[in-house]
C-alpha cells in the first residue's frame, strides 16, 4: 500500500495497480481500501494528483463500506444467514451432519459455526453452480480448461490465460441471477479477456439484465464476506 497526505493533515492509502488500460479508475473494497487501476506509463505524481482531486469522493465511500463491514454475524439461536439471495434463521439441534437446512431454517449441531457454514456454503455451490456452468458452456458453445472452487477476499471469479475458471463459493449466498452472471461474465472471457465494448455486447446477448446482477453484487458483496 502507498499513501498519500493531504493539506488537512489526513492520509489516504492506496494500492497501485498498473496495467494496459488507457485510463485510471478508483475502487473501494469490501475491505474499504482504495485500489487505483492506472495505465503502466502514468506517472505517481500524476495519480496522486488525480486521488487528491477525488479526495472527498474517496473519503466518503472509504466510510461507508468501514461501515457497512463491521457486522459479523454471531452463532446464536435466530441469528440469520444467507442462501441464494434469502436470509434464514438459525436454531440448534443433535443431528449427525454439522449444518443442516430444511428450506425455511438452518440447524446447526457443531460448536464451530463458522466453519460449517463454509463446508456447507461450498458443498451447496458446487452442486448448484457447476450444472449451471456446464449448461451456459454447452449452450453458447464455450471452451474452459479447469474449474477451481475457492473463497477468495476481493473477487469473484476469475479466467485466467489459459482459459482454467476460478468462482468464489461465497456466491452462494446470493441470488441465483447473480451467480449466473459471475459464470456468464468468466465463460465469455475465455473469447474476449479485456472488458471491451465487445466483451461486455456478449454478456449482454446472454444475459440482457446483467446490470442488475452487477449491481446487486456491488452493493451486497460486502455481506457474503461477513461470517
């Protein structure tokens, strides 16, 4: 992380991160750090010079997601938990399994809750995430190498170089046009890897309401990491 001060005596830290792009861009976290995407020959002083003039802008959205990430949910009796966009009450029994759901609550019987709701959280999302991975690959006729299954902290999905998928299972807590549209998103760049004009027209001819899911996730995000 870098920092730069201001004339108020206050400080905000950034992380640069460079690449081909043509322009810069400014992103807050779920963690609430300032990520800065910048062209590879743009010059430190001129990004800073940038920050500075966004200064409040950043200051005030740093805020709000400090804000919206101190809730951590406790392992109690009603406390509620996401699945697939719906929060559910928990309550306590002495089943065999550790986490149990049966469409209206979840049962928990271990004395690790947070531990078996992402054994849970995992299981559910391969089961339900990767048909539908399948489905969209077959019907739109895409080629994907390897499919890993992983909570990761700051993205979603990813498709790398050689077209091998990674999904964060976290997702199942989301709705399921959400989740259907991180799949769409890293299936279609295994033909466009940029998010070009065109990479975004063959998201949309799949998924014409995508918007929604993106801002779903953008707004909500934060809340699939809070366990």
């Amino acid at each position: 992380m870098q920092g730069l001060g201001l004339d108020n005596n206050k400080k905000i830290n950034y992380k640069l991160v460079r690449s081909n792009r043509k322009t810069l861009a400014l992103h807050i976290d779920i963690y609430a750090n300032l990520i800065v995407r910048s062209p590879q020959n743009l010059s430190v002083s001129k990004i800073e010079k940038y920050i500075e003039s966004k200064s409040d802008w950043i200051i005030n959205k740093i805020k709000s997601a400090q804000s919206k990430a101190t809730h951590l949910p406790e392992y109690i009796e009603n406390e509620k938990f996401l699945f697939l966009g719906n929060m559910y009450p928990l309550v306590f029994g002495n089943q065999e399994k550790d986490l149990l759901f049966d469409g209206n609550k979840f049962v928990l019987s271990s004395d690790d809750g947070k531990k078996s709701f992402l054994r849970w959280y995992m299981e559910e999302f391969n089961k339900i995430a990767i048909p539908r991975l399948s489905y969209y690959a077959k019907k739109y006729q895409f080629q994907y190498n390897k499919v890993r299954i992983k909570a990761q902290k700051t993205v979603w999905g990813s498709c790398s170089s050689a077209d091998n998928i990674n999904l964060n299972y976290l997702l199942i807590m989301a709705p399921i046009h959400v989740i259907d549209y991180v799949i769409v998103h890293e299936l279609c760049h295994t033909i466009n890897k940029s998010h070009s004009k065109k990479f975004w027209s063959l998201v949309d001819n799949i998924l014409p309401n995508y918007k929604e899911s993106k801002s779903w996730l953008k707004e909500n995000g934060y809340r699939l990491h809070n366990l």
